[in-house]
C-alpha cells in the first residue's frame, strides 16, 4: 500500500469515506477508554493531526529494525482468538508514550459534522519507535528558552514545526526568484584568505597542533650588516656580502646600513648609529635586540631600543629594503611580530600555507562571476567571531548574496524590493495554516505587518535626510544621533514604525562606517549603500553599488589598511573589462523572524551557533 502524508489527506478535495490509507507519524498525544483509544498522529508535514482511533479490532505489531518484518504483540496474527486481541493488542497500542513512532494502516471515516473534517479508524498499527513516559516534549506549553535546551525534539512542537516548515519554503522561494529572472547559483567557497567586510572578526581555520605550534625563529644577526625585514605579509631574514633579493609585495624602502619605512598613513627615514625610528599606525612597537630589528605591530605598542639602529615598520606600512651587502624580503600574507627569542605561528607549515579563515560573505568571490554571467547569486554559510550575545546576532548564519552587473543602486534596490514581496507573497500562498497559528499563538500582528510589506512601495531616503528626521522627531533615544555614526535597531525601528510606517531604504551612508567595496559618491564623504529596514526587525539587508575604479578602490583599500596583494584578483576584474555593478546581502535568518513574528534568532536556526553556547 503506498504511504500518505497528512497534509496530502487533508489537502484531498475527492477524499472518500471507507479509503484505505496508510500513514506514518508521532504520538502527540494519546487517550484510551476500555473499549477504545484516540491517538493524535503528526508526520511533520503539516500544522494538523491526524487523529487516530483503535479498539479491539485493531492488531498491533512491532517493526523489526533489522529485516523489516512485523511480530504481533501475542506472537502471532494468524491464531488468536477476539479476546485475545481485545486482550494483547489493545493493551499494548493503549500504553504507547507520546513520541513514540507509528505507522497506521486503516480507513477513512469522513466527519463533517465535527471540527475535524475526517478520522483514521485503525485496522492495523505497527509500533516503529518506542518512546518513554519521561519524554520532555508533553502536550502543554513550553517555553522557548526550554525549547532551546531540547533543540534535538523541539521541530515536533506546533511552532517550530510551523517555523521550520515556513524556512524550508522561503528557501524554495529564493531560489525561485532567481531562477525565473535567469540568475546563475554559485557556490562561493567557505574557507578563505581574506576579510570581505573588514572587521578581523573571524573563525580561524588549521590542521596545526595546538598543542605544539610551530613558530617562525627570528634569528639574532651575525653582524651590524645584516638586517632582518619583518613587513605586515611575512618576514624576512637578510644576510650575505653583496646580493640584493628583496620579494614583498607591499612596498618598497631603499636604505645603506639605514632604512626607510614608508607606512601606509606617514613616511620615516631611518638613520643609523643609534637612531631609532619607530613608525606604527596605531601605536608603538617594542623592539629589544643587540644590533638591528625591525618590528611590525599591528595595533599594539612598541618601544624602540638598540645599540646601534631599530627601525620600526607597522603592520599597515610598506617596506622593501636594499642594502649594500644583503637584504632577503620574502613576505606573502602572514602578520609576523619579530621577537629575537620567539616567532609568530608560522601558518607556512599548515595546510594552505597561510593562514585561513571561516567565510563573512561570499560576496567578494561571487563578483568574479557576475564578470562572466551578469546576474549571479550566492546562498549559503557565513560565520562571524563576534563577542555578541543579542537576539539578533550568531556565529553562524546564512546569506542570500546576488550580484548584477551593468547595473546601479537603483537597480539594487528593486531586485531587493521585488525579492521580498515575491517570498511574502510565495509563504502567505504556500503556508496559510503556519501564518495563521503563528499569528494567533507568537505575534498578533504577523499577517498585518506581511501584508503591508507586500503591498507598499519602499521608501528611499539618505542617511542624511534620515539622520534628520531623527534629531528634530524629538524623541530620546538611548544612543544619541550624529552624522557619522551608525544607526541603532531603535533607530532604524522608528523610522519604520513611526514615521513611515512601511519600509525604508537608507542610502549614501557615510564612507566611515561602510565597507571599502562600495563606491565612493561624488562628494568624496559617502558611499552608493543601501540598507532595507523594515519594521519590527531593523536592518534586513545591506547592498551596495561595487566600487569598480581600480585606483579608487586601490586607494579604499590602503585607507582600511589592507593588502594589495591579498586582493590583487579582486582588483583585477577592474582591470579586465570592469563594469558598473551592484549586489546585496539577505540575512536569511532575520527573513524567517520577519516571516514568523519569531523575535530570537536563535529560535529560527536550527542547531543555533553563538557565543559559548556549542551544544550538539
């Protein structure tokens, strides 16, 4: 007999009284009499139960694991009598758990008189799972916080099953938008060398033993005409009588027994004898060591001393250094602190040869193919090691990343608009009973809220204008407003509860705070970015028009202190037949809290991922 689901059953318009069925589900619930019992059976594939009645009639078996066949609770079908299938069988069905497995066979008994539209009367139930009397997930209200401890059994409760059926179809959804409007799904890599938003927030990768990492020696100079070069990619160890190799891809310094370090944000000459010159973008740097050192800090401190010349060279500066005798620069992307004891990690020795990282964005790698394809989209992982313990934030989340090519801000934005009405309108079509419980059961004004989204034209408005709007509304907000400064979730809330009352695009946001990808505006302070807020969920999308000037993005690039050559390909596609182009980023997550009125984000992932919390 082929199996059925419940939502098929209930989905049936030809449904006739007296069909065969057959069904697999869970207990929900179970209640029995002397004579007969009630089970509510859900198989996860809708809202409703399926209610299940038995009595002495019904023969009860056991699944066998191993070899697929049904032992009866007596031993065999075949030779028992009524009483003892009243006595063996109905016993048995009646002390199944909530939880437990079943598979039914039976018929349709139409109700229409009832609340329900029809019943399964069993003639057979096959018992494929026990369950326990201890089973945490009873047939009362829980909380989400104790949902949250039991995530391995909380899809079988009424809201997440509604949550999680809602995001397997808005996922259905967006690869459907793309599809009819001819875009090409690329899977950009998880596993990356570079920072696309440029935080530094970021998981790193390594088959390294933590137990014994292997560092890079910085060794003592043999003479006061040996010089060890340490540039923000690598280092480097001089030493010879007249040869020259200087490989660094940062820069170039020229020095006879001095050096001159040119730093990304200033410039210094190096003298010898007992000079020190300590350039550091962000600080000092602490350099100890009998004869010559240069060190390179990041953003810490450092104190030049030395006997005869230190010069100091910061992690965000350039260096290439020629010397009379020998200069050997080999640096390529690590960050090296030169100590005379004691090295930084040398990523050399791990698996990629330098040092790796977990994903923020796909962004980056999926430019590269809108080059070739024009419109592109990326739907995937992204991780971020942020110290956040909000209900907004997780380590671990996914993006909806299109990218478009010969096309503006104005282009990005309608994408965005269209895209999210389309999955609006797929979920009320395609999910109407988790709308409603949802509804009645979370948020109050779930539906509402949808269809205003669905059916109003977004507004658009500079962060300038809305910065505005902000300062003269009157309202005292937690964190005040300045140009300049980025918008709160209280913010961005009032705009689109209070003011418009639908959703709102900001543009041109200060270049501070925005990403060096984006292209600079005109008046040389703002950036072509554009953000969607909609109500009751804040920032629900970030997108931009692509910086495609290679000497503006190069220049974008030394501001946010980053290596030209860690991003030589991606400043290529400006080279090779560059054009306008624009893209966004859904956080697929905050959509499925817009779609369900769910309020955490850890109530919408399924095995959520955020600070100190990794369980299964």
């Amino acid at each position: 007999m082929k199996k059925t689901t419940v939502k098929e059953l209930f989905g049936k318009t030809d449904l006739k009284d007296g069909e065969v069925v057959l069904i697999s589900g869970w207990v929900r619930s179970l209640r029995a009499s002397k004579t007969f019992g009630f089970i509510e059976l859900n198989d996860g594939s809708f809202l409703k139960n399926c209610q299940i009645v038995f009595d002495g009639n019904t023969a009860c078996g056991f699944a066998d694991g191993v070899n697929n066949k049904k032992t009866y609770s007596d031993g065999g079908k075949e030779n028992r009598t009524a009483d003892q299938k009243v006595g063996a069988d109905f016993e048995t069905i009646s002390k199944q758990c909530v939880g437990a497995a079943l598979s039914v066979a039976g018929r349709v008994v139409l109700t229409p008189q009832n609340r329900r539209p029809f019943e399964i009367a069993a003639t057979e139930i096959v018992v494929e799972g026990n369950s326990v009397p201890e089973y945490p997930i009873q047939k009362k209200k829980h909380s989400f916080e104790f949902l949250r401890e039991k995530a391995h059994l909380r899809p079988r409760t009424n809201t997440f099953g509604a949550v999680f059926r809602i995001r397997s179809e808005t996922a259905f959804a967006i690869h459907k938008f793309f599809h009819e409007r001819g875009f090409v799904y690329v899977h950009t890599p998880i596993i990356t060398a570079s920072d696309c938003e440029g935080a530094g927030a970021m998981f790193k990768v390594t088959t390294l033993d933590l137990n014994d990492i292997p560092r890079r020696k910085a060794e003592k100079p043999k003479n006061e005409k040996d010089l060890n070069i340490i540039s923000e990619c690598g280092i480097a160890n001089a030493k010879g009588e007249t040869n020259t190799n200087d490989i660094s891809k940062c820069g170039i310094a020229k020095c006879e027994k001095d050096l001159n370090c040119i730093s990304e944000r200033g410039k210094a000459n190096a003298k010898s004898e007992t000079n020190t010159n300590d350039i550091s973008k962000r600080g000092k740097a602490d350099v100890k060591c009998e004869t010559n050192t240069n060190d390179i800090s990041k953003r810490g401190k450092a104190d030049g001393k030395n006997e005869t010349n230190t010069n100091d060279i910061s992690k965000r500066g350039i260096a290439n250094a020629k010397n009379e005798t020998n200069t050997n620069a080999i640096s390529e992307n690590e960050t090296a602190d030169a100590k005379c004891e004691k090295g930084e990690i040398d990523f050399g020795s791990d698996f990629f040869g330098k040092a790796a990282k977990l994903t923020v964005s796909g962004q980056l790698n999926v430019e590269t193919f809108a080059m070739a394809f024009a419109k592109v989209y990326t739907f995937g992982p992204t991780f971020r090691a942020e110290l956040s313990n909000t209900a907004r934030h997780a380590a671990e989340f996914w993006m909806v990343e299109p990218e478009i090519a010969f096309s503006d801000l104005a282009d990005d934005m309608n994408l965005a608009e269209d895209m999210v009405k389309f999955i609006i309108n797929h979920i009320e079509k395609n999910c109407p009973e988790e709308l409603d419980f949802l509804n009645q059961n979370v948020d109050g004004g779930l539906k509402e809220r949808l269809k205003n989204i669905a059916e109003s034209e977004f507004v658009r408005l500079s962060y300038t204008e809305a910065v505005e709007i902000l300062k003269k509304s009157g309202k005292k907000f937690e964190y005040p407003v300045e140009w300049g400064s980025d918008l709160q979730s209280e913010h961005e809330r009032f705009l689109t509860e209070e003011v418009f009352k639908k959703p709102v695009f900001l543009t041109d946001y200060p270049k501070g705070i925005k990403a060096f990808y984006m292209r600079l505006n005109d008046d040389g302070k703002t950036v072509a970015a554009a953000d969607l807020l909609v109500a009751g969920i804040g920032e629900l999308i970030g997108g931009s028009r692509r910086e495609e000037r290679a000497e503006v993005l190069n220049a974008r690039m030394k501001e946010f202190g980053l290596c030209a050559a860690d991003y030589k390909w991606y400043t290529d596609l400006r080279i090779y037949g560059g054009c306008k182009h624009a893209g966004f980023g859904l956080g697929f997550e905050r959509m499925i809290m817009l779609l369900t009125g769910m309020t955490n984000i850890r109530d919408v992932s399924a095995f959520p991922r955020t600070y100190n919390n990794l369980s299964y």
